[in-house]
C-alpha cells in the first residue's frame, strides 16, 4: 500500500511555475510586450524603458531635454514619437501590436537591453492610447447671423472681407485662454481654403501682429495679410485651419495635423437652416445662416476640457460679432 507522500502529487509552486514559463520562452521574445514596456522602467541607469530606448537609438534622437509625460517626469513611447514627426508613423508600427496579444507573453519578452542580474520583476502598465497618438475630434455648431451682417455692412462700404478672416480673428482671441494648441507665444497659422470647384488655396497669418486689435478691426489686418499670402508654404506653421468653404461641411471628421503640431481646425460649409428660438417663453422658428467649428488635437498634449473650452470661446465671439 502506497504511503501517504506517494499518493498526494506534489504540486509547482508560483515560484516553479514562473521559472519553467522562462525557460520555455528564453531566446524568443515576444513583440506583444513592446507596447506595455513603454510604460515601465525594467533597467536601472538611465531610466529608461527597452521600447524607448530602441526608438533612441534607431533615430539617433538627442532626448535630454525632453520633460517625459510618465511618473516623475519618465519619458514614455509617446513623448519620442512626438519628437519624430512624418517618421511617427514607421515607429509606431514597430512598437504597437493588437489589443488582444496574450498577457502571458510578458515573461517572455525578455529584451537584451534588460539586466538579468536584476530580480525585481516589472509591473506592466498597458498604454495603447499613449503610443498610438491617435487625434481626438471634437465639433461645435456656430450661429454666424453677426458675421454675415457685419459682412454685409462693409460690402455696401465697398469693402470685401473673406469669412476665413473672422475664423482667424476669434481663433487668435480663443488662444489666449488655451495657447497649449499653438505650442508658441506668437503662432504662425496656415491655412488650407479649398473652393466650390476643389481647388486648395494656401495662406498664411503671423498672428503676432494681430493681438492687440479690437475684433473687427483684427478682422481687417487679418484679411490684407492673407490676401498677400496667398501660395505660402505651411510647413513653417504653428497651427492648420481647413476651411473647406462651399465645398463642404463637417460633422465629427478630423482634419490632418501638421509636421510637428498638437491641433488643427475645420470649418465647414455655411448653411441656411430653420431653428427654433425662444422669445418671451414661446419658441418661434427662425431662419439663421449656422456651420460646424471641429478641432482636431492630441490628449496627450490638450484636454478635452480644454478643447471645449477653446471651440466655446470661438463660438461666443463669433456669435456675439461687435456690430
């Protein structure tokens, strides 16, 4: 008869189990990890992670002066693939992999730049949102019933103004309370104006010279320099405005980033339409002239709240336009 020992199987410990999960995947490592190791420190010296540090090394990137967006100022995949601008789509590819990659697998990306000698295991922290970068898009409607009246005064004074040029002049009011969309002091904006027949038309504004005006008359200085501008190269801009004019409108589309920019605008078409307003308790139907304002941004770089609030400003000034 067996004894009591020979009959019981003896089971791994979570120790054993760990160790022979290891030797089994030693020599292979594992891409679904790369993601997740952006978001940890695996090495001690230079703090850090193996995904980052392959992204450094790959570009020849000078990382020094970067402020990373992890704990205690760590710098993460996101904030290198911020650096790389047009290459950003190439590096993401080589550290992102589906949502569904097994868990498991992290025991067996063992990176060669990792110390071996060290015993502490990593906690994986799943970014996905943080690598991929992807734009959030949110979208406003705007009542340009002022706009367009204001528009119509200056015609009969022989004065032409484009309706790009009261965008640009509430945008620049907007940025003084959110300038993280600009990302400088004095933003060069660039705008893409594509006409009722598809061709694009490009212009630039230094919004530096603008600033100080009252509204109306910032709509003015806007509208000589963009005249002057027309054809300008945008590739040394700040901030891109799509107005897609007559040739469009938009709903929740996002509209391309810039080499290098957190945000970009859309307006849409101008449409008349019937809305209901409410007059000494009652609600009367009225015809107005509306279109849609959509920001495009990085969460990395602008908040939600502060998207919002940068649209809300824009809307106001353009809806509330000085007669």
């Amino acid at each position: 008869m067996p004894t009591s020992d020979e009959s019981t199987p003896t089971l791994p410990t979570d120790e054993e189990i760990g160790a022979q999960g290891k030797a089994a995947t030693a020599g292979t490592p594992d891409p679904a990890v790369a993601l997740e190791e952006s978001a940890i420190v695996t090495d001690a010296g230079d703090g850090l992670s193996p995904a980052v540090r392959r992204l450094v090394r790959q570009y020849d990137l000078d990382i020094t002066g970067i402020h990373g967006t992890g704990p205690d100022g760590r710098i993460r995949v996101g904030d290198v693939i911020g650096m790389l601008g047009p290459r950003a789509e190439q590096a993401v590819r080589g550290v992102t992999t589906p949502r569904h990659a097994p868990a498991e697998s992290d025991d067996s990306a063992a990176d060669d730049d990792t110390d071996e000698s060290s015993t502490e295991q990593p906690t994986v922290a799943p970014a996905p949102t943080e690598a991929l970068a992807a734009p959030i898009t949110t979208v406003f409607e705007c009542d340009l019933a002022r706009v367009l009246a204001h528009r119509k005064r200056l015609r009969a004074e022989n004065v032409e103004l484009l309706l790009t040029s009261y965008f640009l002049a509430a945008y620049i009011e907007a940025l003084n309370a959110v300038p993280e969309l600009a990302l400088a002091s004095a933003p060069r904006i660039g705008v893409e104006l594509t006409t009722a027949d598809g061709d694009t038309r490009t212009l630039t504004l230094d919004a530096s010279g603008t600033a100080t005006e009252p509204l109306a008359e910032r709509a003015r200085t806007i509208d000589a320099a963009l005249r002057r501008s027309v054809g300008a190269d945008l590739s040394d801009t700040h901030l891109l405005v799509h107005h897609y004019g007559a040739s469009g409108s938009l709903i929740a589309t996002p509209t391309p980033l810039g080499a290098g920019h957190v945000a970009s605008l859309g307006v849409g078409r101008v449409r008349r339409e019937i809305v209901l307003r409410n007059v000494d308790g009652d609600e009367t139907p009225r015809a107005t002239t509306r279109c849609h304002l959509s920001l495009s941004f990085l969460p990395e770089h602008v908040t939600l709240a502060r998207a919002n609030l940068f649209l809300a400003q824009t809307v106001r000034l353009l809806e509330q336009w000085p007669e």
